[in-house]
C-alpha cells in the first residue's frame, strides 16, 4: 500500500512505484526528455559512470551517515511535518520562507541520493514510500516557485537565498529525473532557469542587477562594505544554481551565460588581496582586472558574523561540490571552484591563533576531532561533519597537498566522532539538546552535505576511473 496521510488518501496524485534497489544505479533511465520552454534536460547516464561500493573507509562513514540522515528526514521529520494534502495534491509547505522551502529542499537532496544509489535503508520505512515522500517534497517545492506559482501568498523565489534552495530542489529533481511526470520537469526546469537568469544580470560588484547584494566585503580601495560579513558564500551558492543550470541544460540560450556567471561568481566568493595584483587567468577571467573586492584574507580565513568563523570556511564546500555536478554530465568542472581552497585550509590545519589563557592552538586540534574557534561559535558546540565533510571534499580534490597532518588523517577523526553523535539515537538523526547545533535546520544540512558529499566520492572512486575533472 502507498504510504499516504490518513486525511488525504483520496487527493494523492500520480504515486510513483517503488525503486529496485538492486541495481539501483543501473535502473535508473537515459533518455532524454522534454523541458519547459523548449528545453531540454539531459538526464544522468548512470549506466556510463560505472559504480562505487563504498566500502573504502572514508566511504563506509559517508554512507553510514547518509543513510542515516536520509532515513530520519524522509521518516520521522516528513511525517511530522506534513500530515496531509491540499486541494491542488500539494503538501503543504506552510510559509514560504527558509524554514518553509529550504528544510525540505536539502531533505530531498538526502533522499534522492540515498534511493538512486542503492544506500537507502529501509527498515523503518520501505524504499516504495521512501520514493513517493521524496516526489512529493520536490514537486511540491518547483510548482511553488513563482516561475511556476502566481499565487504571491504560496510562492517562493527571488530572494536572498533562494538560488540555493533552488539549487537543492533542482538537484533532487535530476537524481529523480525518471521518476517524475512531464509536468514536474517543467515546473523544476522553469524555477531553476528563472533563478539562474536573474543572477547573471549582475555585474563584477554586484550579485544582481546593478544595486544591493554585493560580491565582496571589502573594496579594491580598503573600504569594508560589510563589516566582519564575508560575502564567500553567498557568492558560491549562487554559483551552484549556475552551475547546475549549464549542466543539466547544455543546450539552452542561456548556458553560455550561466557558465561565465559561474566562474565569475566563484572566483569572487575567495577572492583575496593577493588576487588584485598578480597575473593568474582562471578559465578566461584575469582576476587582477575583474575583481572589485575580496572575501577572504591572504592567509585563508574570513570573517562572517563579526568574527573569525571557521564554520564559514569550510563553507567552501559548495565550490567543490561542482566537481559531482559536472562529473555526473561527464564534464569538467571549472578550475575556479578549486581558487584559494588551499589557502583555506591551510589557514584551519596549521595557522596558530592565540587561547584565551595564553598560547596558541590551530583551528583543528592535533590529533583530535575538537576545533578550536578562536574568536567563539555563535552556532552552537557541536558540527564534525561541517569539517569532516571538507577534509574528505579537500583530500579527493588535492588540495592538501603540502598541508601536514593531510586531509584525510582529519577527516577520519572528524566523521568518526559525526557518527559517535549519531550512534546516540535509533532513527537516525544527529543532534540531541538545540544548544549543539541552534540551527533550525540542523538535520537537513547533514543531509543535504551527506548526499553531495556521496557523490562526490561516487565520481572519485568509481570503477571507470576518476571522474573529478577540473579545466
């Protein structure tokens, strides 16, 4: 029986049949299919990537924590959250803001990766219901979005952050490709297009248009424009949405420009004071003469909330997340997601800062999985996988090389304890007391990095060779 709200049995709409875990990787359809406005999406070709086992050690902990995750968000969070249908055969989102659209953005993102790729576990909820909660959370979030949604009370989009929710739902939408009706291509294709559109309208200082949301937080001349608010990652989430865009849709009219407007953006998001004077050109952009600004220091750190934030430095993840997104094209990702990621990480492995009491320690504490935060962590105690999800994302792109004790000595110990706080409770989920991890959406980033960072490692270690490429 299809897994359907008590209340709302009779307005289900287009139920999907279950996934044939075995197999699942080469199950999955190739051929093409129609877009809204006449676009095409290419569709993954799974059966040319080959396979990844996951049972090396580093992948034995990434899918131990994705199934995990993947089973909680999909299991115990979705039937908590949404309890029935409405009139139109939508869940109810119930608001239009992060908590409303993002939450179960990065939920499907989890969810799709651990059913397309077989690391689904279903001992509390099969893979058949799995698959139709996971369908209904992302046609759900395209069919609100305002390219597709008139509705000013019930859409979403066109705002600060909404490229990466858009980014997110996209993502789920093409790992789910094959398991959704025509209408919902459309409707995911519309959203991610129009969020890609508006942000190529900006230019080397501004993220849109020619007003507001800057690229950096300080000028060319010195001029702080955001004080101690880096502008790193709102750059190189905008360049997922981008990214994502130009690869799943090669040829529509606007990919040539999403392309571009990818580079730009990433190279922006770490850009540092060295950048404005030297001679490097990363894929056609010569970073002296097109910077404005910089986010990040020479020596790799940043600032974001008014301080020092390693947890904003690690959030150079989404930069190398493309390697996953144009290696499932079978394409080459740009060579601007990798800028001044060794700097950075650097900066966490072995750069001293001074300790309250007197003395100096580095961010990562030598030989354990504790970070030190110098100037204090305004989001809780505890987030392991922040970091053990980078050290594994830095080590498979090479850029620890020089770097002592290198990345994946660090990731060991930083995933190990992720699971130690997993291992706490049965269904999955990471954190206990809010104090741990104050975001509302705490158990949806592990999510959202667990699927990416599986795919990652899928495209790294996978039986045809490596399929991370940088040009």
């Amino acid at each position: 029986m299809f897994d359907l709200p008590p209340l709302s049995r009779r307005r289900f709409l287009g139920a999907t049949s279950a996934i044939g875990l075995a197999g699942a990787l080469g199950a999955v359809s190739t051929g093409t299919a129609s877009a809204a406005d006449g676009n095409s999406v290419v569709p993954i070709n799974w059966r040319s990537l080959g396979s990844y086992s996951g049972a090396d050690d580093a992948g034995t902990r990434v899918t131990a924590i994705l199934a995990g995750s993947a089973r909680y968000l999909i299991g115990p969070w979705y039937a908590a959250t949404y309890t029935y249908y409405l009139p139109d055969g939508y869940i109810d989102l119930r608001g239009t803001d992060e908590r409303a659209v993002r939450l179960p953005a990065m939920a499907a993102v989890a969810a799709t990766t651990a059913l397309v790729t077989g690391t689904y576990d279903p001992r509390t909820l099969s893979a058949a219901n799995a698959t139709i909660r996971t369908r209904n959370l992302i046609r759900t979030l395209a069919a609100r979005h305002r390219a597709n949604n008139p509705n000013a009370a019930t859409r979403w989009g066109g705002g600060w952050q909404s490229a990466l929710w858009a980014y997110y739902t996209a993502l789920a939408g093409w790992l789910f490709w094959d398991r959704l009706d025509a209408t919902e291509r459309d409707h995911v294709v519309a959203m991610l297009v129009w969020e890609a559109d508006r942000l190529t309208t900006g230019n080397d200082v501004h993220l849109i248009g020619t007003s507001g949301d800057q690229l950096y937080m300080t000028r060319r001349d010195g001029t702080v424009v955001t004080p101690g608010d880096s502008k790193a990652e709102e750059d190189n989430w905008s360049a997922a949405a981008l990214s994502l865009a130009a690869t799943m849709m090669p040829g529509h009219p606007g990919a040539i420009r999403w392309t571009r407007r990818n580079v730009e953006l990433l190279l922006a998001a770490a850009a540092r004071p060295a950048d404005l004077t030297g001679s490097e050109i990363i894929n056609g952009v010569r970073l002296s003469t097109w910077l404005r600004g910089t986010n990040i220091a020479d020596d790799g750190t940043l600032e974001n909330h008014a301080r020092l934030h390693p947890l904003y430095m690690v959030a150079f993840d989404q930069s190398l997340y493309q390697g996953f997104v144009f290696g499932l094209a079978n394409r080459a990702a740009p060579r601007a997601a990798l800028h001044n990621i060794k700097q950075t990480y650097a900066a966490l492995v072995d750069k001293e800062f001074p300790l309250p009491g007197g003395g100096t320690s580095p961010i990562y504490r030598p030989g354990s999985a504790e970070i030190y935060y110098p100037e204090g962590n305004d989001w809780g105690t505890h987030f392991p996988f922040y970091f053990g999800n980078f050290d594994l994302l830095v080590s498979l792109t090479g850029q620890d090389r020089g770097i002592t004790p290198r990345a994946a000595e660090w990731e060991r110990l930083h995933n190990t304890d992720q699971l130690s706080l997993m291992s706490r409770f049965t269904d999955g989920r990471t954190y206990g007391p809010n104090g741990e991890n104050t975001y509302y959406g705490r158990e949806h980033r592990i999510g959202a990095m667990a699927g990416q960072m599986y795919l990652t490692l899928f495209l790294a270690r996978n039986s045809t060779g490596n399929r991370l490429l940088w040009r």
